[in-house]
C-alpha cells in the first residue's frame, strides 16, 4: 500500500506526468536540460521532477562524460521495471504465466493455437481501425495505411517508430516496448514466434501480399524488436 501510495502522489502532479510520457516517446536517454527545454522549467525543476519518477522506479540514470570536459552529465531512461495498480488487487501476470505453460503441455498444436490465435488478434486490432473509416480498404491510400498501423501498434502499447517508403513499398517497423516481455524471458522463442504472428495479422489485415523480416530482437539485446515490411505487388 505505501509504494502505491508513493507512485500515486507522484503522478499526481500533472508536468511530471507529461515529463514520463515525453521520455517515452522519445525512445532513448534524456538529460536534465533537455527536459528543462521540453517544459520551459529551471534544470532544477526539471531535475526534481526526473528523481521523483526515478525514486519509485518508473526511470532510471546514470552519470556519463560528455566529452567536453566537466562534471559528467546524467541521462536519464524510462526503467525495466513493471509497474503496476490495481483495485482491487489483480495478477494477470501470473494468469499469463499459467496459461502459456499450459499451452506448452500440449506440444506443437498448442504453438500452432497460440500462433494462429495471436494473428487474430492482430487482425482485428487493425479492423478496428478500419471501421472508423468508411473507405473501402483497397481506395486507402499507402499512407493513411502506415498511419492505422501506428494507431493500432500505440493502442498494443508498443511504442513504435514507423519508417516507410512508398516508392519502395518497404515499412521499417521498430517496437521499443514488449508488453510480453516478462512472460518472454520464459519461453523466449515461443512468445516471441506468436508476437511475430500478431504483427502478421497487422500487417496482412492492411496489405493483401506482404512479407516481413525480423531485423533485431530484444531477447538477443537489441534496444528494440525491429521489422522489415515489404509490400508486395
């Protein structure tokens, strides 16, 4: 109750909510002018601000030179650490856990369920956005697609940067935040294959022909989960 208590209270104030989502949308290591910058707030608003979301863990820092001589500078990036409230209390963690050994114990029909199910849910995260759209979906144009598809990834709560050439019918898709990710470090390759078949299902319910190549990993130690799209015609 006191750690929630604490995440609560600072949170509450509303720059210092802001401050988190701007890091993480940045997808990288901020420092403390930066983010005076960003808000138009003295460094040590700022820096107050940044060690209040770092004491309950939500960031995290390290002091590194710069190069330019000087007292090394602190960086500060979001934390791998969960944190979640629920009221009551709820684990769906531990749900999810259970639910993928389960799966396990049925062998390779139970991956190919997992597999077939998480493209399906890909699907219709996609569908979703399509609905809110009344044009045919072979009449949207190649851009307005990117954008459903980046819609849809920031509703998974994947943090994505999209990079697409339409000249080249080529999508960079670059993932920052694994919502599996503990339940990954588990059965690494079995999450990871049914992730894979969720982004198929994205990409498949916006483009008729597509083949996507995985370019990086975050279970190898890459800082993201990276893809490479392309189009067929």
């Amino acid at each position: 109750m006191e750690q929630t208590l604490r995440i609560t209270n600072v949170l509450a104030d509303p720059t210092r909510y802001y401050i988190y989502q701007h890091i993480v949308k940045s997808h990288g290591d901020v420092s403390v002018q930066q983010i005076a910058d960003s808000f138009k707030i003295h460094p040590n608003v700022a820096r107050l601000h940044l060690s209040k979301l770092e004491d309950i863990d939500m960031l995290t820092s390290d002091a590194r030179k710069t190069g330019k001589g000087g007292r090394p500078s602190r960086l500060y990036r979001l934390s791998d650490k969960v944190i979640q409230l629920n009221f009551p209390y709820r684990n769906y963690q531990l749900l999810s856990r259970i639910a993928i050994q389960t799966i396990m114990t049925l062998g390779e029909p139970g991956r190919q369920a997992l597999y077939e199910t998480g493209k399906v849910f890909g699907e219709e995260l996609i569908n979703q956005q399509l609905s809110m759209n009344s044009t045919p979906i072979d009449q949207i144009a190649f851009a307005e697609k990117v954008n459903m598809l980046k819609n849809a990834a920031n509703i998974a709560g994947l943090s994505p940067e999209i990079q697409a050439s339409e000249e080249e019918n080529k999508i960079y898709f670059s993932i920052y935040n694994c919502p599996f990710k503990e339940v990954t470090e588990l059965e690494p390759g079995t999450i990871c294959s049914m992730h894979n078949s969720f982004l198929k299902g994205m990409f498949e319910a916006l483009f008729e022909n597509v083949h996507i190549v995985e370019l990086e990993n975050m279970m190898s130690n890459c800082a993201t989960c990276s893809y490479q799209a392309s189009v067929l015609t």
